[in-house]
C-alpha cells in the first residue's frame, strides 16, 4: 500500500486518538483511588471492585447497543442503527462520525473510555451502602440506554445538535459529567444517606476516608489523563488546537485548585486537601465543554469560579440531607452544569480554534447561552426522570441497599468476603485496622458515631 498523504494523515490521526483514548482509559485507576481513599477502610475493597469491573460492564453494553444508539444513523431522539458492530472501515451506520477521517475501531474505543467514565462517576455518589450487583445491573442500564440517548442529542446528531445555534460541548461537560451526575444525584437520593452520616436532628457528621495518599495519587492520574479527555477529542493530529486545548485545560485545573484551596481555608479554618483535589476535578470538568473555545483568561475565570462552587457545593447537599461520600455531585454534576453554561458565557472566536460564535461577554448575546441552557434543562430533566426509574426498579426486584448490619460491618467482608489490608496479627495496628474494616472487633470509639454504635448493639 502506498503511503500517500492522506493515508499518512489517517495514520497519525489514528495514534493520537488511540493515544488519548489509553490515557482516558487510565483515568480509571485514577477514580479507583480517589474513591476509595474517600471512603473507610471497612468499604475499600467494595470501591475498588466496582471501579474495575465496571469498564468491562461498559465496554459489552457500549458495543452491543449504546454506540448504535448514540451515534447510529436514526431520528433527533436516537440512533436506530449500527448495534453490535463489526467495526470494519467503510461502515455508513454512523454519519455522525464522518467529521473525523480515523478509522470506525478508532471511534469506538474513544467514544467508548468516555462511556465508562460517565458509568465510574455514579459509583463514588452511591459507595459505602448499595449492593455490589445492584450498581452493576444500574451501569449496565445506563450505558446501554441512559447516556446513549442524551448522547445522541448533543454528540449523535440529535435535535440538540440540529438548534439554529446548536449545543457546544467540546469533550463533555454535560455529555459524560452531568449524565454521570445525574445518575449520581437520583441514585444517592433514592438510596438515602449512609448510617452516620446524619445526626437525628439532621446534622451532618464527618465521615472521614482511610487514605489521603491514594486521593491524592488518584487526582494526579486524573489531571493527567485530562490531557487524553479534553486534547483528544480533536480526533486528528492538530497541532494548534491540541495545544491551545491542552492549556485552557490545564489553566482551569490550575485555578481551580487554587480557589478551592482559599475556599475551604476560609470556610473551614484549615486547607482540607479533600476539597483541594476536588477543586483541581471540578476545574478540569468545567473546562471540558469549553476547552477549544475559551481563551486563556477565560480558562482561568471558567476554573476559578469551579473550584469554588465544588466547596460551596458540599455544604449546600449536605444541607439538603444528600449523602455523597467523595464529592462526585459537587465536582461531575453542578461543575458539568457549570462548564456548559460557562460557554455561552465565555467562548470567543479570538484567541481561540471555537469557530462557532461568541459568547456574551465577547458581544454574542444570549444565542449561544440560551442554546447551552437549554442542552442542561433537556439532559437532566431526561436523565433525573429516567435514572430515578432505573434505580426504583432495580429496588424493587433485588433490591438496592445492604442491609443495616452489613453497613456497619463493612461492604468488603460482607460483599467480597476480603478486607482490604490484611495486617500480621502481631502488629499493634492490627487490631484497629480490623476494627475499622468490621471484622468482628470494637468500632472506633469517635463521638460522631454514638447514635451507630447503639444501633449496632441493637442489631
């Protein structure tokens, strides 16, 4: 075969989009370990299990039918064609692909890491209380039906799509975050919060993660694997956009961790490095609509203004009595919401590779912002209706929360039969570690934990 060069082009278009599809992929490890580093030791092993298995539940569902239905040739509403494919080039099932010269397999696999990050965001909003089949049946139904359909109004060559000023959501800030928090949001309602976490008068307890370190880890493979998200979604080698995406990008993770950091100082008297890594995401999730379109200063506005709403956004649920044990909604929901807004707020045809008009403060007006609006109220009015009957009817059938004796002892013994961190019965740590995994031993004696202990002798 002759290497011409538009075959030649193909080649390198297809490296880099598999390149960053690698790097999305590995966001993954990035989620397992600030998940889990979020949650008590007793539960480790629970966090870890769904943040695995639940790509290879993505990747079955995705290829059998949520790339039909996504990108698949159909009406405004959904894709009615290409299910189960055989990914072979010269496929017509998917002409809201054509944009892109890669190969179809190429596609798939990119389009396919974006479908389990929105399936990982819902597990830190429900862990440490549903059953472990129950969140897999759940992922199953969203990502074959759930995040396909909203999909394929934005990204599929849906109605959304089709506006006069259509829906600009570059990489996914309602696309992957607000679906994935959305489902989060109905899931933690439906589930209701975990046994502690509320006082009976309803005042939020601090429930406290076991790792630091892993949330950390974990922060610093998302922000990398961001760089694989947001430049990826170029799908083609094209240098002055990858590098103008990559530094909006990397601007507002920046701005965000910093504002976080003021945010939670202040509120809190002390930097609380929970929030600070929850800053940096929240700052990388309201970028990623806008990445291409924003300019440096907007970037930095864009992730100044997320790092502190994800504070804000903590306290305001807790207040709301909605438990979410990692911060998933205050990062992939209100910063998804956030993010796509913030375009017909921000973009700008200047100093940008956005080609598709100006936002209101570069003298657009309301077009663009309207259109953005009306792509969060559309997704989310579907998505809250649709999820909150998943997880209804999921209830019904085989249930959906552990029992009460089973949370306090921990999901790891309870779901998986292992704890995490298994310690030599000689180590003066082993006793505590096998405590606070629900092994058999006394729980922590810490105050915020008096009304569960009572419960516990009850049980």
């Amino acid at each position: 075969m002759e290497l011409t060069p538009d075959l030649l082009k193909t080649n390198l278009d297809t490296v880099w989009v598999l390149f960053t599809a690698f790097l999305v992929f590995f966001m993954n490890a990035g989620f397992a370990l600030v998940e889990s580093g979020l949650c008590r030791v007793k539960n480790t092993v629970n966090v870890l299990a769904k943040n695995y298995v639940v790509f290879a539940v993505s990747t079955l569902a995705f290829w059998l039918i949520g790339f039909g239905m996504m990108f698949g040739n159909g009406n405004p509403l959904i894709g009615l064609t290409g299910f189960a494919p055989s990914l072979i080039n010269g496929s017509t099932s998917f002409s809201a692909l054509d944009w892109t010269s890669v190969p179809i397999a190429a596609k798939f696999f990119f389009q396919l890491v974006f479908a389990g990050t929105a399936a990982t965001i819902v597990s830190g909003a429900v862990a440490e209380r549903i059953k472990f089949r129950a969140f897999i049946i759940f992922s199953v139904v969203m990502i074959a039906f759930l995040y396909p359909v909203a999909g394929h109004w934005i990204w599929g060559g849906g109605f959304l799509a089709t506006l006069a000023t259509p829906v600009h959501d570059f990489a996914g800030s309602t696309v992957v975050h607000s679906i994935g928090g959305w489902a989060a949001l109905t899931g933690a309602i439906i589930l209701g919060p975990r046994l502690g976490k509320f006082t009976s008068r309803g005042e939020p307890q601090t429930i406290r993660g076991h790792s630091m370190t892993s949330v950390t880890l974990g922060g610093l493979i998302l922000w990398l694997g961001w760089f694989g998200f947001n430049p990826g979604s170029t799908m083609a080698a094209d240098g002055r956009a990858i590098a103008h995406i990559a530094l909006t990008t990397n601007l507002a993770a920046a701005t965000g961790t910093i504002t976080s950091l003021l945010a939670s100082w202040w509120l809190q008297k002390k930097p609380d490095l929970s929030m600070i890594v929850n800053g940096t995401l929240a700052g990388l999730v309201a970028i990623t609509a806008g990445c291409d379109a924003a300019s440096m200063v907007g970037a930095v506005a864009i992730g100044g203004i997320a790092g502190v709403l994800a504070v804000l956004a903590v306290f305001g649920l807790e207040r709301l009595r909605v438990d979410d044990p990692v911060g998933a909604l205050s990062v992939h929901l209100v910063n998804g919401v956030w993010g796509t807004l913030a375009v017909g707020i921000f973009a700008t045809t200047e100093g940008s590779v956005f080609t598709g008009g100006n936002g209101l403060l570069y003298g657009g007006g309301f077009t663009l912002l309207s259109s953005q609006l009306l792509g969060v109220l559309a997704v989310g009015a579907f998505v809250a209706v649709a999820s909150s009957a998943a997880w209804m009817l999921i209830r019904a059938t085989m249930g959906l929360r552990v029992s009460a004796v089973e949370e306090l002892e921990g999901l790891d013994v309870g779901e998986h039969g292992m704890p995490a961190y298994v310690l030599d019965s000689d180590s003066p740590l082993a006793n505590d570690a096998a405590a606070s995994a629900g092994m058999g031993m006394p729980m922590p004696a810490e105050g915020a934990f008096a009304e569960e202990r009572v419960l516990a002798k009850k049980l």
